[in-house]
C-alpha cells in the first residue's frame, strides 16, 4: 500500500464529555508533502497554543499544539504536530524503500493515532481584513477553502487581570458563531491577533476558551523570529460554503461509519452515534 494513500480507521470507543475527546473515532492518515509547498510572507513573531491541555508543561496532554505566524502582511495558524508529521512523512517517501508504514508518523496527540478533528486538519491563513479556511476533510470532496471577515469578534473588556504564561493580561468576552468566549490579551505584545479566527483586541490573546470550557486555547510560549511562512500551492481546493463543511463535519463526527458509508465484513452498513460539541455553533 503507498505510504501516502488515505487510510481509513475506525474505534468504536467510550466516550467522555470532554469536547475534543469526542473526535477520536475516525482515524485519518493523509500525507502533504511539504516540499512543495512555496513562501508567501515573512514571519516576525511565532506564537505556540496548547489545544485542551490537561497539563500546560506536558506537551503530551494536548490534543494539539497550534502555531500562529505573524507576518508583515499576513497570518498564518496550524497545527504544529500535523506539520510534524507531513514533515517526517515528505523525508520518508524519499528514504523508506520497504514501503513500510509506521505509526510513529502519525500526528501526535492526545487523541492518538493521528485521529482526525477539524481543528488539528486545517489551515488558517489572514489577510486584507479576510481569514480563509483550508480545510482537510474525512471526504476530498469536500476539501476546499472558505472566506471570513477578520477579525469579527466584538469585543467587551473587563477590569479582570491575570498573569499568563508570564504576561500580565486583561480579560475581554464576545459572542462569536454561536458560543460565549472569554479571552485574556496583553499588551506587551501589541499585535491584534490570537488563536484559532480571534484578533482585534489591542494586544495579543494569549489564552481564549469557551464558557462551557469544552475548547481552550493556551499560549505556550512567544518567539521572535524571521523565517519564511509557507504554505501548500492547494492547486485542487476549490471554494466551498462555510456551512455545507460545519454540516459535513457535524455528520462525521457524530456518525463516522454511516457518514464514511464503512460495511462490516459481510457488507452490512455500519452506525454509532456517539455526542458531539462543536466549537461553531452557528
């Protein structure tokens, strides 16, 4: 089997009511090879986010670990272990003459297995007052791209104060696709940006979550850089509604066998329900 080809994967497995564990049911191994991919900015400033951490120290308990590029025209946020992994899997096309697949390629996380969610799989890229989302799907068909303004959110600043990841921060909240945020910016570092679709508050987010705290993004550390920003040409990604990809993805996780159209071995079409939270809800 080529190393690069889409392999499918399916646990049924226990459930907890912590959001991003929900995502763990669909395993997806997709290669990129990053040796194509070509400049499009300079970064000054990287900034690392740990995805639903259990241990802010322990890399090992994230679901991922998300980088956000700050550029002189642009920006940039992904996934740091979905980068890692296309970058061992580009040197492993060019040096692996067994053809032997090993898992130790596969994203790291907290989920495991390279498991799929929407958030580790995507690719967000600022510019010109618009986010576009690549999004990497469970079904090519549906990969494409999908534009925002950016940033959107309408923000209220509170008088609450707090020390983060040895900044001293303010806190601020909004209400953006469907769920209440609380986020806390600094002005040590006067940019307008921050994880994830968040920005435009006068200092950098360095921690945003949810009310119900199913989805929390925390800054893990600041660096000044310059280093090229690159990315894929995405020659085949064509535009794609916001919601007919919310609406897939919904499906997917709520319901991966019967999304994906997986059969059992005597060709009985399979299907779980399991509960899902999405961080959009609208």
């Amino acid at each position: 089997m080529k190393r690069h080809l889409l392999l499918t994967l399916l646990a049924f497995c226990s459930c907890t009511l912590f959001a991003q564990q929900k995502q763990s049911h669909i395993g997806y191994v997709a290669f990129s090879n990053i040796d194509k991919y070509v400049p499009f900015d300079t970064a000054s400033i990287r900034v690392w986010y740990a995805l639903n951490a259990l241990d802010i120290k322990d890399e090992n308990t994230y679901i991922d670990w998300q980088i956000l590029e700050i550029g002189k025209h642009s920006n940039k946020y992904y996934s740091y272990f979905v980068w890692e992994s296309d970058s061992l899997r580009t040197v492993d096309q060019k040096t692996n003459r067994s053809g032997n697949f090993s898992k130790k390629l596969l994203p790291r996380g907290r989920n495991g297995d390279g498991n799929w969610n929407e958030l580790q799989y995507h690719v967000l890229i600022a510019e010109k007052g618009n986010i576009r989302t690549y999004n990497r799907e469970r079904l090519s068909q549906y990969e494409g791209y999908y534009d925002e303004p950016y940033p959107d959110q309408k923000w209220s600043l509170t008088q609450d104060t707090a020390t983060i990841c040895g900044y001293r921060c303010q806190k601020a909240t909004c209400r953006y696709h469907g769920r209440d945020f609380e986020a806390w910016f600094t002005t040590e570092i006067p940019v307008r940006y921050g994880p994830w679709k968040f920005g435009g508050l006068p200092g950098l987010i360095v921690k945003a979550y949810d009310t119900d705290h199913l989805y929390t993004f925390e800054c893990t550390g600041v660096e000044r850089v310059r280093r090229p920003m690159v990315r894929s040409k995405y020659a085949r990604r064509k535009p794609i509604k916001r919601e007919t990809v919310l609406k897939l993805e919904r499906k997917i996780n709520e319901n991966p066998a019967k999304t994906l159209g997986w059969k059992d071995m005597d060709g009985n079409a399979l299907s779980k329900v399991y509960p899902y939270e999405p961080l959009e809800l609208e």
